[in-house]
C-alpha cells in the first residue's frame, strides 16, 4: 500500500479547518501533546502538521488566488528517513506512511533541513520532532465505524478539497483524482517522489450568448405585448 | 539556516582536532620525529591530547544543540544510510585509535611498524570523520549552497589547515622547526583560497527554483500572500535567517583576511617566531568563526520559497 | 499490546491500541463557534473535550467542521471566560476596570429591583438589545412581556438591508432565508460575501457545483477566500453593486431575454399603477372595490382583477380610467427606469468599474443558462389554481448577496434590484435557482407591526419588531418624533426591521429622542468593534450629567467572556460556553432548515459548569419569574416555569405551535404542531440534538404559488395564511413612504425637511441607484479610496482572538492595498501608513496584493483588540500591532446644507449601519514604528482571572507512541522502504 493524500487547489478556500482539525486530533494523539508557546501573549506559535498558505498568480485584474495546504508528502524516497541517525524517522513497509518514533528522536533537527516542504517542526517541549502521521491513530482502529477512518483533516474539509487512499491501487479515488485532473507533486526535481498529489485550479467552460438587441422604438408603454396566461 | 553557535563551534573545534591529530599522525609516518625522547610531554603527544581533547570538546558541543540529549547515544545506529551517524561512529572510533597511537608511539619507537601502522589509521579515521562532517551538509539537496562537493572539501582542508597551523604553534614552543609543515600550511593556505573563491562563485549563480517551481503555479507572476501563521513558527526560526548582502560580503572579506591572508602574511615573515605563529592560529580561528556562521547564514532552505523569499 | 488493525489486512508492522474508548464518550450537540450552527459529536475523555467533529447525520453540515469548530476546545479552554458576577465596585469609574464579585442572589436582586421600578413607571426607560444571535425569539418575547419597545437584535447594524429587501420583495431572502439549489445550479453569482454564516452549506454547496462544471462568478472588491475558487473574480467599486444589478437587469430588458411567464404568473408585473400627480394617489396600486389590485386583460381589453387565475394581463402599456388618471403596470415604470440616460452601461461601467461590454456578457450568460440550459424535474405538481403540472421548470442560475451589499446606505435598494435580476431570469424556488427555506417563503411582508403603545406593567400588544407597510406603521409620538430610542421605524428609519442597536448608546446620552434608565446588551460588544467609532463610544459611556451621574445611569453586561463591553458594566452576568448549556436553535427563532429539510436544533450540556455562571436563558425565564410577567405566570400569581428547559417544552405561540418542533405530542409521535411532550429534550438527545423533516418531492419547488405547500405552511404556522405570495417587483409600501415625504400622503406625513428629502429621494418603489449617503456628502477628491471589512473563515467577529489556536493564524490584521496602486504612492510591503477620513485617523501596517480593487482598502473584521481584553496579555500582537477601522466610521454623517441635523450614518429606507461607504486617504507614516494607532489603556483583569499560561501542552490522555522495533532500525537498509 502507499497511502497518501490528495489536496485539490481547484476548491480549496483557505478556510484552516483542515490545520486545526490536525492540531485537535493530534494534540491528543499518538505524538501529542503539541505544544503552544506564548499562547496568550506577544508572537503566539505552536506546532502545527498541515499549514495553509495562500498565493496570488499574475497582476491585477488578472489575478487568481489559489490557497495552498502542506503536510508532510509521505515521500517514497524521503531524505528525512535517509538522514535520520538514530532511525526515529522512518517509513512504515506496509502503507508507506512516514513516522518519528517519538522515543528515540533526539532532536537533532536534520530532519527538517532535510524536508523541502517543511512538514517536520521541532516540539520545543518534548524536544523532538513531529509530524502528519496521516493519523495512523485513526486509519486503522476498528472501534471507529469504518467511514471514519480516515485523516483528521480528509473528515472535516468542507469543500472536498483532500482526499485519502492508496495510490497503489489504481481504481482507488486518490488515483483516478490524479489521472482524471492531471495532478503532480511538489519539487519533484528534487528527487523525494513525494506520495501527495495536487490537482490544479480548473478552467471554466465558456458560456456562449446570444444578442437579440430590439430596436427600442417609443416609449415602454407601447411595447408589444404576448398574450401570456396566468 | 539560522546559524546555531554550539554547531559552528562544534565543527571548527573538531575540525582543528582532527587537523591536528592527521599531522601527528602524518609526522610519525614521515619519520619526522627526529630526536624527541618519547614521553607524555613530546610534541606528538601533546598534539595528539589537545587534539583529542578538542574533538571531545567539539563533541559534547554539538549534543547541546540536541533538543532531546538523552537519545543522543542512539545516534551511531544508522550508520547505514545517515552521515551523522556515521560521524559519530567515526568520532567515537577516534579515542581508541588515538590512544592506541599514543601508546605505541611511547612505547615504541616512533618509526615503529606499529607506530606508522596507527599512524596511519588515525590519519584516514581523522579524514573520515571530517569529511562525515561535511557530507552531512552536502548531502542535503534542499540547501543549494551546501549541496555541492565543495563543502566537504572546504571542511577537510580548513580542517587540515587550521590543524597544521596548530601543529606548527606546537612545535615551535618545543623550539622546533619543520620545513616540509611550513610547506603543506603555504600550500593549504593558497588550496583553501581557491577553493573558498570556486565555492563563492558557485553559489553565486541564481537558482533555477522558484516559488513557481515550487508550488507548481508556474505560468505567471507568483506572490505570496498569507503565510497561515502571523508570528514566527519554527520553520521561520529555523530557515528564515536573513542577512544583507552589504553584510555578507563584510563578513566575508574578514573571513579570508583573518582566515588566510593574515596567519599568510606572519608565516612569510616570521615563521620562526613562536608569538606570530600565535597570532596565526588566532587570526585563523577568527576567521574559521565568520566563515563557519556564513555558511549557515547564507545557505538558504528551499521551504523559504513557499514563504516568498529566496532559496 | 492488543493491536487494532484491521482483520483483512495483516500489517507486517502492527499498533498499539491509541484510544482508551472505556474512558471515552461520544455526545451530540450544536456548534456555536458562529451562527452556522452545524451538528457537531464531541468526544469527551474524563472531564476533557477530546475532539470535536461534524455530524454526519446533520442536514447543515453533513459531517464536516470548518476551523472555528474545530477549534472549540480552546474556545472552552479559553482564559476570557468570566467566572461569576460582578459589580463595579462604589465609587469607582465605568471604564476603570475595578469589578467586586458577587452572588447570583444579590445580581438577580439588585436587577430585579431596578426592573420593577422602571415597569411600573416609564417601562421605556429599559433598553435591551441582543448582540451575538442567540435566540432572538426569547429575547424578543421577554422585552415584549416586559413592555418595552426598546429592543432588537443586531441585524441593524449586520445585515438588515438583506433581509428586508427580501422579505418586501420575494417573501424570502439570502442566507438563513434561502440558498442556491448546489445540486442542480449551472450558473451562481455571488456578491459581497467573504465568509458567511451558512458558512459550511456555502463551501459544501461550491465544491458541488464546481465539480458539476457550474461557473461561479463572484462580485466582490476582494478576492480572497471563497473568491480563490471562482471562475471569474468581477473587482467592483464598494457601494456600486446596485447599478450593476440594474444595468444586468436592462441588458435582459433590451435583449429581450426575460422570463414573461414568470412575470405575469407570480410577481406584480402586470398590476396596474396609477400615474395621478400631485394627488394622494399617485403612484399606489389602482385597486377595484375590493381591494384587489387590477391588470389589463389582452383578450377581452378590459380591466380585471389581477388576481384571477384564468386571465392574459399585459406587461407593458398605459391606459386611461374613467377616474381622471391613467395606470401603467408596474412593469412598465420599472423598465422606464431602468432604461433611463442614468443606467447606461457607459456610465454604469464608469462608476463601478467593470467594463461595459462585461456588464452585458455576464447578464448574457446569465440569460443562456437560464433558457437555453433549462431544467426540468419530473413530478407532478398543483398550483395554487389548483392547475396540474407534471414537471417543475427550473432556470439554474443561483446567486447569493451577504453584507458586502447590505452594509451600504443603499444597500436596501441595491439588493431589491439584485432580487429583480433574479426574477427577470425566472430563478427563484425553481430547480437549479435560489431556493427559499421554511418557514420561508412567506407573506410579503409578514403581517406584524411593531408595536406602539407602552403602558406600566402591560405587556406589548405586538412584538418590538415588525413590518411596517404604511406611514401609519411607524413608532412616532403625534409630533412625528420616534417612539424607540434608536429611532427605528421613524421618519429616519421607516422600515427599520431590525432596529438601529448601534445608534442607542449616541442617543441615550444626547437624549434624543430621550434619556433612558437601564441598558442591557446581552452578547454584545458595543465599546469595540461593534460600534462605529469605538473611542468616541467608550467616552459616552463615561459621559456625565451636571450632577454627576451617568447619562447611562446603569449598564448591564451578559456575556460570556471578558469583552472590551464588559469592562465597561455595572453589573455583569456572566454566560455559559456552548458546551455548557440547554439551547435551542428554533425555527421561531433562526432556523437552520435546508430548502427541503424542516429541521431545529438544541445544545445540552456536554461539560460540567466548573464556575458560578449561568445560561442566559435561565436567568431570563429566572427574572420573567421574578417580574411575574404573564406569560411566565400563573393566575395565582406562582411560577408557571420551573425554568428554561420547561417553558421551551411548554410555552405555545399558537396552539400546537411551540419552540422546538421535534417530537410534539404526548408521546412525541407528532411534528412540527402537536401538544407539548414533556420527555421533548431527551428526545432530542437521543437523536443527536436536532430533528429534521423532509419536505414531498412535490412541495420542493414554486413554494410562493404551490398549493400542497402552501396548505401546509398554513397549518403549520409556517406562514400566516394559505394565499399565494405575489411578489413585488413594485413596491407600494415604498411608494406611500415617498407621497408623505411629497406631502401628498393620505396620512402622517413627516413636518422636518430633511425627513421629507429623504423620503422623496430614497424611497422608490422600483429600485434604483442612488450615491452612498456619506460619499455624496464627502470630497471625493481629498478621500478617494473606499473601505471594507471582511470576517475571515477561521474567526466569528471578536471572538476568537481568545482562542490559543485561531490566533496563531491571526494575531495582527493588516491593512491591505492594491499592489500597483500602493507603489504609485510610495508604499511599500510592510510600510505603517496613516489612514484617515472625516471623522477620525489610524496608523496601520500595509500588506500589498493583487486581488484588490484598486480605489479600496481593507483589512479582517475585529481583529484588533484593546490591550488586556479577551484574556490575553498587554503587548499582544492583536491590541500593539492590530487595529480596527471603526475609528475612521462615526454612526452620525455630517449635517447637511438643509438641516442641522445629524443623521444616522444609515440606509434611509431601514436603518442599516452603513459600514461600507467611509472613505477614506491614505499615505505612508513618517514615523515607522511598529505600533497601530490609536492605542488604549490596558484593560484590568477581571478579580478571579486565572494566570495566562506561557506554554500550552493540552492532551487528555498520555500519548501511545509507536515504537519503532530497534531490530529494524539496524537492519534497514539505505532506502527508506
């Protein structure tokens, strides 16, 4: 299996749910808590798996704007696992998904350096690091009922922009998503072959229209009328 | 890369060590013992402890920069595929082979068999170790200026060159003079310039990665808009390091003087003089200190760009 | 380790068991992070909130859950919670900050006693107004008990002009009145909408219908947010949609592309007008002696009564009566008026900003969809001729409108002609189209009238709110002068259907219409970003009499948190969290039912009360008790509710008719009417927190003239008859408004000038265009650039600046400029500028970007706090960095050449707070500190305030790590799998 998400920027609104719906799970979950510093105070930060950024693309009144989430891809060649020396980071062999074993990490930090999507962010209070661990907590746990079993943020995602599946077989939704609406990776020139896919903004169709311009002659009160019943 | 001091410190120290520890291995294996009675207090053991000793010292330093120490001795287990573990290994191989070295070079006569032998082990594991150091940066395709074999290289002959400008202050308070170190330090000296310029220029080159490339938006004009977070997060802290170019430039114009040019000027001058060849060192060490912290301050991290700033 | 995989797949790399289910319990309730108020299943772990989900089984929100409610549990973690009444302390300033605890007992005695004198004297020296939306049904039953005309809502200063316009026109409306049919709309225009209410039905319904290949088209000075997801971004001038839905509308006109069916069957197109100048009946609906209104009939050429059913009336024409007038149909006036020199597409295109030839494509395409991509649904049908049809005709162009139109000074006007557009396309409560929602559609308007008369210890005869059709309508004295103390429905605010909340602090201070005793805001943050002008509000709460005393004697807070507003009480009556209490979200209140689902909601407690506070509606039916107001009474004078729970299960509107319309009936067999059940709440439990009732296939659409549906609208007090609504494309209550401003009316008619101005200019029964009020009194030249406000998706107004997680997306707003503009000025990204207009300045931090209507800026509602409110500390990036642009708005706009009055900073036709239409300048500060001006004193905290953690390690349970065998750890090779 290779499980992994799909996000599709074509109706992603930007509206966070999917962050702090990790943020919710998680803190409570295999590798929480997650920790916020200055919570209530000047420069609030805390840890968090999946961010939204948002874009702008050409120049007024051209303009698009496309909101963008990223969470740890689940690389099939993942240089954070490579770099790891403790073997804390590592891929799982039967579904793919990335993992720090949170007994082992050190804290060292390679790890980040080594990510190019920065999904891996250090908790200051247990001195290790964390991640998007595709809610492994969830995925498998049979005292949910099975439509449940899914990421956090695939649940909660108002407008179907993330789904979840394994991209190893080619009937699955993440699959056909990925086909069917030509969606790619990030920075695949780097080499990670990243599992998450993104599928682009759509083109809209045109609308054709049809002129019928009447020669408005007199005044309203004079325009023909249909005999129209009630 | 935000420059953290106890990792900038851990590379210099251990860098000098383990440049001091390959000549004093490299002296034994080219018989240049000469007639020194072999004691704990010859040049050559005394390099070899103030090299070890630095190693250490490099060593504890680069656990403090860990955010969770107590893993720290799990670090050796990945030996297979991560650089650090395998600079940890060879660090923690490092106080055996010296010991061994120093025993057999006391106990035996220094142009032993078994002294060249250990020697000669202590002169690859040294490199090793340095050139671990190096690729743990160079093997990180997401810093483009520290994903070149430069790096390592950089780190070896520094390594190298601030040991042999060591070893040479180390001599020379035992009143002893060596033609052919003198030689190797002028040549370090001119290698480490030219190298140092080849990498300045290389990563001078604008990058073909973009915030185009990089979200995949790439048919027009890409602008960040929101990061989703309104103060510094870690990724911010970690990799959003900025320096002006006005400054970067400074500092490296310093790094060279106080890294190459000065310890050059007082070796051209006075190489017999045991308080210049000090100054050497020194100046040398500065200049290790600013050359270390740019490296970190102008490696950029690729994930800048989705904060739209350079990578 | 028991390891919970699933069976089928054997994973070679086993996990422990994550979740101790045993110390786990899942429960049901209603969110309240916003108005959405979707369905939510929230798991608790001992005393702690676990998680918190969307409910699947939920017609709003289908199961997922938007950032806010995710986040609820750091709104229940929240250190701005309030703890337990208080009262400033004797002797000390309102504003100061110093707060004594006290019991409930000597609160509820204290405000007792006080409401009992002003009932039995002047019962209108009692102001009550009700900020965020909880359940405006009780809140306006008990004012109307009390006998006080002086409450209302918010909406008057929200989204009134939305409503309003709705309700005068279709008998329905945007939003919690009526939504675009997501399934089957091919086309959907959505104007002036950032994030919404119906937050989650909105981003459901666009992912639908993105997927469905609709186009989404959307009108908005910004693009961001919903406007990332269009299809097409149309950046328009703020306050200038109207003219835009108007050219739209003429486009149609000329294109000879509008619905004539739909024209002549269910709206007042064909009805005739009598055109008598000068008379008292110029302009009102020529009507027969019964009262009916009448149409030409092509056929016979004769007048007949526009009602019949069999009949072939003329949309254009003019004919003379045997009365001495001539009547045009109202039709005909309202293409007049569009096709007027002033609706050219030139000029339109001028002002708005939108190039002419797009005005036209768009209303073109809108025209396509709706007649040449029409759809049809197969179900029979009876109209309410008691005609068969056999398939629903559907035109698939859906639009949407929110306060982006409303908060302008002719926003009222701007979204009849927007629902005109609509009409034209023939797209309303037809598949593909905009769908109404029950109760809706209903009576237009609905047949209360506010009430008038106030008496000691009498109840109101109707309630505070209502729907005035005629001058005779209004709360005014004998002299014309207003009966409420924010003057709605008056000459200034005829059709003031939500009241005017932010104007009663300016005129309980001036006295004008008069001074009052008490103010009540539950819920509402009238010292801070609810009010126009923040700094000028909070020193009229400070204001003095010559004697010393508050011009505000007393001041009651009900809130749940430490707000800006709660500083400044006398007496303070801290609220429950939504998790904390009983609740219902009641179709007599805010529905939230679907186009074809009748559904209600309630909250219970989810979490245990941990500090002396109370829910809102307790101490309410508590002080009804008190009060002994007759609904709350018994004859013998002895409580008739033994609180909340019992009067929501008891209390009738009609017979049958109560608050919650779920299991009705003595064994909760019975909907929507039925006898009470006493057992109806843990009916609502069981069945996780809310009821729904699907509405026949053959009742879904046409509703204004479906038989089958409109019976049962009647019987079920949905709507107050069976008749079939009519809707006005003309409006006569607008046109009796315009004779009293002319003089003419048969009736009151106002003495004051400027009031009379107003009326003649404004009051137009077809829609039509007129400048925003403060921008034609504003040199446009010296404040060229308009601003607006948006909420974001991840935070409800002021709300969640508490909340630990929302803030860390948001903790400074800034303020955003058009890119290329701002650099034609000098302005860079990150520069602090000085944005001023008439009445006021702020320096703000600029952010530049593309998505931006060049002569606009803007920047996230609320976000800017005082320093020390909301439970954060001084220094905060939201009260240093953040800032509001209220200073720059003053609810009061400059007198006029004609009067020396100053009016409210409103839409003339309904008091709406005209939010929108400042203007301002802009220009880069010399001194680029980092610090918002103005700043405030800090904000003391309140006497049992918990210390602010510096770090935040929530969890309810030890995490279980899963641990990584140390055998693979070393016999793993170099590549990762």
């Amino acid at each position: 299996m290779r499980l992994g998400l799909v996000i599709d920027l074509d109706t992603c609104v930007g509206c966070h749910a999917c962050a702090i719906s990790c943020k919710e799970w998680n803190t409570s979950g295999t590798t929480g808590s997650l920790s916020d510093q200055n919570p209530y105070e000047k420069d609030p930060t805390g840890v968090f798996f999946n961010r939204v950024r948002s874009y702008e693309i050409g120049d007024y009144p051209h303009n698009k704007t496309v909101n963008f989430p990223m969470s740890c891809m689940q690389c099939e060649d993942a240089a954070c696992v490579t770099v790891c020396p403790t073997g804390a980071s590592y891929k799982r062999k039967s579904d793919g998904i990335v993992l720090i074993d949170q007994d082992k990490c050190m804290g060292c930090n390679l790890c980040a350096w080594a990510c190019p999507y920065g999904s891996r962010e250090l908790d200051r209070e247990s001195g290790t690091m964390k991640k998007c661990t595709l809610c492994v907590d969830r995925i498998y746990d049979e005292s949910l009922p099975e439509i449940d079993r899914q990421p956090s943020c695939v649940m909660t995602c108002p407008s179907s922009a993330r789904h979840f599946g394994d991209f190893d077989d080619p009937n699955s939704n993440v699959s056909k998503l990925t086909r069917e609406r030509n969606g790619d990776g990030l920075m695949n020139e780097l080499g990670y072959n990243p599992t998450n896919q993104y599928l682009p903004p759509r083109l809209a169709n045109n609308i054709t229209i049809e002129k019928k311009k009447k020669n408005i002659v007199g005044q309203v009160k004079d325009w023909a009328n249909e005999l129209i019943s009630r | 890369m935000h420059p953290a001091f106890s990792i900038i410190f851990f590379t210099i120290t251990s860098g000098l060590g383990y440049g001091l520890l390959f000549f004093s291995g490299l002296y034994v294996v080219l018989d240049r013992t000469g007639d020194i009675s072999e004691s704990l207090f010859s040049p050559l053991v005394v390099s070899s402890i103030i090299g070890l000793t630095l190693v250490a010292l490099g060593l504890l330093s680069s656990i403090l920069h860990l955010a969770n120490p107590k893993n720290a001795w799990r670090a050796f287990l990945r030996f297979r595929s991560s650089w650090l573990s395998r600079e940890g290994v060879f660090a923690l191989l490092t106080f055996p082979v010296v010991f061994a070295f120093i025993y057999t070079i006391i106990a035996t006569e220094t142009s032993s068999v078994t002294s060249k032998t250990t020697a000669i082990i202590l002169m690859i594991i040294s490199l090793l170790t340095v050139y671990s150091t190096g690729m743990i940066y160079a093997c990180l395709k997401t810093i483009r200026a520290w994903n070149s074999p430069l790096v390592p290289t950089n780190y070896v002959l520094l390594g190298l060159l601030s040991g042999a400008l060591t070893m040479f202050a180390i001599l020379s308070y035992y009143n002893q003079q060596s033609e052919l170190l003198l030689t190797l330090i002028m040549g370090l000296l001119c290698l480490t310039f030219i190298t140092k310029a080849i990498y300045y220029y290389f990563i001078g080159k604008p990058s073909e990665l973009s915030i185009k490339t990089a979200t995949g938006l790439s048919s027009r004009k890409v602008r960040l808009l929101h990061t989703g977070e309104s103060s510094k997060n870690f990724l911010m802290r970690e990799f959003g390091f900025d320096i002006s170019v006005k400054k970067m430039l400074l500092l490296r114009f310093f790094s060279i003087l106080l890294m190459i040019v000065v310890p050059t000027l007082c070796l051209i001058t006075q190489s017999t003089s045991f308080h210049f060849i000090l100054i050497a060192v020194a100046c040398n060490f500065l200049g290790l200190l600013l050359e270390r912290w740019l490296f970190f301050a102008e490696a950029k991290h690729v994930v800048n760009l989705y904060y739209g700033r350079e990578a | 380790m028991t390891t919970t995989c699933p069976q089928n797949i054997e994973l070679e790399d086993p996990l422990p068991l994550f979740e101790d289910r045993s110390n786990q319990e899942v429960k049901t309730t209603t969110c309240y992070m916003c108005a959405c108020r979707c369905g939510i299943k929230v798991t608790l772990e001992g005393k702690k909130v676990r998680y918190i989900q969307g409910n699947r089984n939920h017609p709003v929100n289908k199961g997922v859950l938007c950032a806010k409610g995710n986040a609820g549990i750091m709104k229940h973690e929240s250190m701005a919670k309030l703890r337990s009444p208080l009262r400033r302390k004797a002797g000390t300033e309102r504003g100061a900050g110093e707060f004594e605890v006290i019991s409930w007992d000597e609160a509820l005695d204290e405000l007792t006693t006080r409401l009992e004198k002003i009932r039995a004297t002047d019962p209108k020296k009692l102001a009550f107004f009700s900020g965020r939306d909880q359940m405006q049904a009780l809140t306006g039953l008990w004012a109307q008990q009390f006998g006080t005309v002086n409450w209302s809502a918010h909406g008057g200063f929200c989204s009134v002009n939305m409503a309003a316009a709705g309700l005068y026109t279709l008998g329905q409306s945007f939003w919690e009145f009526g939504d675009p049919d997501w399934d089957n709309t091919k086309y959907f225009m959505l104007w002036g909408v950032a994030e919404d209410h119906s937050s989650n039905p909105i981003k459901i319904g666009l992912s639908k219908l993105k997927k469905n290949g609709a186009k989404f088209a959307t009108v908005n000075p910004v693009c961001t947010g919903y406007q990332a997801i269009a299809d097409e971004w149309i950046s328009i001038r703020p306050g200038t949609d109207g003219l835009f839905a108007i050219a739209m509308s003429r486009v149609l006109l000329e294109n000879d592309q509008f619905d004539k069916e739909f024209l002549i069957r269910y709206t007042n197109a064909p009805h005739l007008v009598i055109q008598n100048p000068g008379q008292s009946n110029d302009g009102l609906m020529w009507r027969n002696e019964q009262g009916k209104p009448q149409a030409w009939e092509l056929e016979s050429e004769t007048f007949v009564d526009a009602s019949l059913a069999d009949i072939k009336p003329a949309l254009f024409g003019e004919w003379q009566t045997s009365e001495g007038f001539s009547v045009k149909t109202s039709f005909t006036l309202l293409t007049e008026g569009y096709l007027s020199d002033e609706y050219s597409l030139n000029k339109v295109s001028k002002q708005t900003g939108i190039a002419a030839e797009d005005i036209e494509r768009h209303a073109l395409e809108m025209a396509h969809v709706a007649f040449q991509e029409s759809i049809e649904i197969e179900t029979e049908w009876t109209d309410w001729t008691g005609k068969k049809h056999d398939k629903f005709i559907g035109r698939p162009v859906s639009m949407h409108a929110m306060r982006g139109i409303a908060a302008h000074s002719n926003g009222f006007q701007t979204c009849r002609a927007i629902h005109i557009l609509q009409i034209l396309l023939g797209a309303i409560d037809c598949p593909g189209a905009h769908l109404a929602k029950p109760p809706f559609p209903r009576m237009i308007p609905p047949p209360i009238k506010p009430a008038k008369e106030m008496a000691p210890n009498t109840p109101l005869k109707t309630p505070p709110l209502g729907f005035p059709t005629s001058p005779e309508d209004l709360c005014i004295d004998k002299d014309g002068k207003p009966l409420r103390i924010d003057k709605a429905y008056s000459w200034e605010a005829p059709i003031a259907n939500h009241g005017l909340m932010h104007m009663v602090i300016n005129n309980a201070v001036k006295g004008d219409p008069y001074t009052i005793d008490t103010l009540i805001f539950f819920m509402a943050n009238m010292a801070w970003n609810s009010s126009m002008n923040p700094g000028n509000t909070q020193n009229l709460l400070r204001e003095k009499d010559e004697n010393g005393e508050y011009k505000i004697p007393y001041l009651v807070v009900v809130d749940a948190f430490h707000s800006e507003t709660v500083n400044f009480g006398d007496l303070i009556l801290p609220d429950t969290t939504y998790l904390e209490r009983f609740d219902t979200i009641s179709i007599l209140d805010r529905p939230i039912t679907e186009p074809h689902v009748i559904a209600d909601a309630i909250r219970h407690p989810i979490v245990d009360l941990d500090r002396d506070v109370r829910p809102w509606q307790e101490v309410m039916v508590d002080l009804a008790t008190r009060l002994k107001f007759p609904v709350f009474t018994n004859d013998d004078g002895t409580a008739k509710y033994s609180g909340y729970k019992e009067f929501i299960t008891n209390w009738e509107k009609h017979p049958g008719i109560g608050f919650l319309a779920g299991w009705r009936g003595k064994n909760g067999e019975k909907s929507i009417v039925g006898e009470p059940n006493p057992d109806q709440w843990e009916k609502y439990i069981e069945n996780e927190s809310f009821f729904k009732q699907d509405i026949p296939d053959s009742q879904k659409y046409y509703r204004f003239a479906n038989k089958e549906y409109l019976e049962f609208a009647a019987d079920t007090h949905l709507n107050f008859n069976n008749k079939p609504i009519v809707m006005e494309l003309y409006s006569e209550t607008l046109q009796k408004f315009r004779l009293a401003g002319q003089g003419l009316y048969d009736g009151p008619c106002p003495s004051d000038e400027e009031d009379k101005a107003r009326l003649k200019k404004y009051f137009t029964p077809c829609p039509s265009y007129y400048k925003p009020i403060e921008v034609a009194l504003t040199d446009e030249e010296e404040y060229p650039f308009s601003t607006t406000t948006q909420r974001p998706m991840f935070m409800y107004h002021s709300w969640d600046s508490q909340n630990a997680w929302l803030r860390q997306i948001m903790a400074q707003n800034k303020l955003y400029m058009n890119r290329a503009k701002a650099e034609s000025m000098a302005i860079t990204d990150g520069d602090w500028v000085w944005v001023e207009s008439r009445t006021g300045a702020i320096k703000a931090q600029v952010k530049l970007m593309e998505g931006c209507e060049e002569n606009t800026v803007w920047t996230w509602n609320a976000i800017g706090k005082q320093s020390g409110a909301w439970g954060l500390k001084k220094g905060a990036n939201e009260s240093e960095k953040g800032f509001l642009l209220n200073h720059l708005i003053s609810e009061l706009l400059p007198a006029s050449n004609t009067s020396q009055r100053e009016m409210t900073n409103s839409d003339p036709i309904t008091g709406q707070a005209a939010w929108y239409d400042a203007r301002v300048k802009v220009y880069r500060a010399d001194d680029q500190a980092p610090i918002s001006f103005p700043q405030f004193d800090t904000i003391k905290p309140i006497p049992d305030a918990p210390d602010q953690p510096s770090v935040l390690r929530y969890k309810t349970h030890e995490p279980v790590n899963i641990v990584r065998p140390t055998r693979d750890v070393l016999t793993r090779g170099k590549k990762p799998r």
